[in-house]
C-alpha cells in the first residue's frame, strides 16, 4: 500500500508540474501572438481590393495593407523608394524612367515584372472598364485620347516597357512630382492575367489575405515580401463594425489597438471628447477639402457675389471649432473688421437688388456626415446673418454648393487642377493654374483646409503614422 501511495504521488507531482508548464507555455504564446498582432475597426461594408478601383479612403486603407506600388511616404513625409531601385526624370520632368527591384515576388511566389505594372495602369485607361481614377493619368502623354477612343492602342507610347524590369513614362505636360503620385493605391500593381478573388489574392505586400466574412478581415504575413524581415507584425485583424459609436467604446474597452482615420472616422459627436484623450494623435495630410460651386447659378455666376461669400468664411474657426484636429486652413487672413463686413454686405445688397436676386435660393449639400452638415451650417449662417441671402441644406440630389473632398496624394497644393480639369473643365489642359488664388477665382470658393487626421492610438502601439496622402501601413508598426 505504502509502494502504491508513493507512485500515486510522484504521478501527481509529475502531473502538477506538466500542467503548470503547459499553462506557462500556453501563456508564452498568448503573450507573443498579442505582441505581434494588431487589431483595429473598420466601417460594415463591402471592400474593392483591386487597387485600381479604390476610390474612397476607407476603402484605401483596407488594400493598401495588402498591395504596394513602386514609392510610398517615409514617417518623415518625404517619398521613399518602395518596389522601385531607382526612378529617373528628364530635366523638363516630361520623360520619368522606372526600374523595379530585383527579385520582387507576389505572395504565391511567382516574379513581379514591369508588365504588371503596366497592364495595370492600362487596364485604368480603358473606357470599357469605367474606372473612376482614369482622370487621374490624363497627365500622360496622350492617355485622355486613348480613353476617349482617340487614339489606337498600338499607337500610345505614353508608356514603355523597356525591358522586365523598366518601366518608361512620357507625360503631357511638365510633372515634376511624378513620384508622389506612383505612392497612390491607385497606382499599385495586380499580378497579370488574374481576376481579384477573396478566396484565393495574390497581393504584393507585407500581408496576404487570410480570411474575410461579414464579421471581420484577417490578414497574415507575407513571407514573400521583399522587405519581409522588417515587418514585426504577423496578423492584422480589422472588425467591421457596425457604427463609429461602437467603434469608439471598442478602443474604450481596449479592444481595438487604435481607432479612427482612415480606416474609420471619429464620431463627430466624441471628436470634443477625444480631442482631450492623452490617447490622441493629429497627422497632416495633403487631402482637400473645399466647397464646389455651379457658376451657372444666378448668384454664383457673379464675381462679386462669389468673392464676398469667400471673404466670409472663417477657415480657423472651421478648423478650431467644427473639427477639433488642427486642420490647416489653406489661405490664411485676418479677420474683418466691422468696417470691412459692412462694406461687403452693401456691395452684396447692391448686386442682389439690381439684378432682382433677392427671392433666390442657394441650395449646399454635404457628404452624408455629421461633420459636413456642420460646415455647411456653419458657412450658411453666416450668408444668411450677414448678406440675407437664402440658403438651403440638403443630403441629396443637385446643388449649387458641394462640400467635397479630393485627394490625389502628393504634397504640391496645385495638384488640385487635376480634379478642377477633370470635373470642371473637361480635361482642356491648355489651361494649367500658377497660383492657389487663380483656382478660387475662377472655380471654386477653395479650400476649406487640408485636412488631419485624427488617431486613438494606445501607448503600447509604436510607429504609427499616417502619410500625406491618407495612409497608414501597419506593415510599419511594433507592439510591446
């Protein structure tokens, strides 16, 4: 009986001792895989992961951790070389030759080559496709006239393939900042001859795609990135969440790693709230956002009239007061005097009676977010205290105000004139503005601002940073 007892108890002990090196072990894994893995929520709704088609930064925000172009911005803003070795230009910027790194693989192994590259920003230009971002490359020699049918495939030369690995653009026009605008997800590559296919992507980035229901988007590390020894986070879970409230009392719980732009924005009704969080980050970016004018309309199509409705808005109290996050207002002024508003309010009252426009009515509309409507509201009173006129807010339909944003991503404030080309001009680039000031003259009461983005972000989080042109890449980021 005594043998028994002893081997029951060395069985014991031998049992106590597995069991809690298990639990240790089991507790090491734990602690490594919350310490390379990254979760954050993004908005409930359908994702395009073909780069070529994303045209929203949500959406932006999503694909860009799963494919990469040729340059993207440095945490220190500047443009760094990503897929590219080098990237060369003429000295008139009109001529901009690419050669793609050595050994570049998409993520089932197979070579990345220039032809991708290529058969991609084709693919925008086709008619056929009806991508949103084609206007976007009108600025390559002849690229409008290929989608309008005018010219023949065979005959665009705008770009080259020089051999697998060079890539040569021509452009229409000087662009000096050729290499900004490649940093655009737009801009990045889709393996040739293959169809975007969630159950099966091929990507090119630090992360491929492990799995996407309606409830959550894994991503898992690439092994085949070319910059893969560099990447410390092996899972990236993004949770569609239903509203940015809920969203918001996730990061609260610390159950998001961050939380906001661009993946989803800060409620407006906590962005007081959360602009008094030690948890808060700002980051600048080059994204516009301005208020769009019908010159057709009756008031609007008055230069005077335009000017003074300008001269009324207040771009800091926009900045300081309805966002909450440091947005930069584009033109900077003084305030006016009282002298200086009655002045305006006379030349305004003037023009409406002589030209019979009292009974007009100015309809704005927004983006469908509580954000907009309050510019709108805010800019409206101010037209309506000051020079009487009607105004009107709407969610849908035509208007002759729109709150609009572009992004375009690059750091020349000018770059605007390819929206203002496109939408307003009808891509006649025999007009090219010199100034910020020739912009708003002629097109548009602009800009409001460039817009920060704000980030909830935990202090065990490292190297988060969002780029100039909207994105923030969790291929950069450490956890402790």
């Amino acid at each position: 009986m005594k043998k028994f007892l002893k081997i029951f108890l060395i069985l014991m002990t031998f049992l106590l001792v597995s069991c809690s090196n298990n639990k240790k072990d089991k507790q090491s894994d734990n602690s490594k895989t919350s310490n390379t893995e990254i979760v954050t929520a993004i908005k409930k709704q359908e994702y395009n992961l073909d780069p070529k088609l994303s045209d929203s930064l949500n959406n932006d925000s999503v694909v860009s951790q799963l494919f990469e172009g040729l340059t993207e911005y440095s945490s220190h803003g500047k443009i760094a070389l990503n897929q590219a070795e080098s990237i060369e230009k003429s000295a008139d910027f009109k001529k901009w030759t690419i050669t793609l790194r050595d050994n570049l693989k998409w993520s089932d192994g197979s070579d990345i080559t220039a032809e991708d590259y290529v058969e991609s920003w084709m693919s925008i230009l086709n008619y056929e496709n009806k991508n949103p971002n084609a206007f976007k490359l009108f600025f390559i020699k002849d690229a409008k006239k290929l989608y309008d049918g005018k010219a023949k495939l065979k005959e665009f030369d705008g770009i080259k393939i020089l051999n697998k690995k060079t890539i040569e653009v021509t452009m229409e026009y000087p662009v000096k900042n050729f290499d900004e605008i490649l940093s655009n997800v737009f801009m990045f590559p889709t393996k040739k001859g293959t169809k975007i296919n969630k159950e099966n992507l091929i990507t090119n980035s630090a992360f491929k795609l492990k799995s996407y229901n309606d409830e959550e988007i894994i991503l898992e590390q690439n092994e085949n990135y070319w910059d893969n020894i560099n990447t410390k986070i092996k899972k990236v879970t993004l949770k569609l969440v239903e509203n940015e409230i809920l969203a918001y009392q996730l990061f609260d719980l610390k159950q998001l790693d961050f939380f906001g732009l661009p993946f989803y924005e800060i409620p407006y009704e906590r962005r007081l709230d959360s602009s008094k969080k030690p948890e808060l980050l700002n980051f600048k970016t080059n994204i516009f956002e301005f208020l769009k004018l019908d010159t057709n309309n009756k008031i609007l199509k008055n230069d005077t009239l335009r000017k003074n409705l300008n001269d009324l808005i207040d771009s800091k109290f926009l900045a300081e007061f309805i966002l909450y996050n440091n947005s930069v207002p584009m033109i900077q002024r003084e305030n006016l005097v009282s002298e200086q508003i009655s002045k305006l309010k006379n030349e305004v009252e003037e023009i409406l009676k002589s030209s019979n426009l009292q009974n007009e009515v100015l309809t704005l509309s927004g983006n469908g977010t509580k954000l907009s409507e309050r510019i709108l509201a805010s800019l409206s009173k101010e037209w309506i205290d000051k020079y009487k006129i009607k105004v009107s807010i709407k969610n849908d339909g035509t208007s002759e105000i729109t709150h609009s944003i572009f992004n375009i991503g690059t750091t020349d404030d000018l770059d605007i004139k390819y929206y203002i080309n496109h939408f307003l001009q009808n891509d006649d680039f025999s007009k090219m503005y010199t100034s910020i000031e020739d912009i708003q003259r002629d097109n548009l009461i602009f800009p409001l601002y460039k817009r920060s983005f704000s980030v909830l972000v935990h202090n065990n989080i490292q190297g988060l940073h969002i780029n100039p042109n909207g994105l923030l890449l969790i291929k950069n980021l450490l956890k402790h």
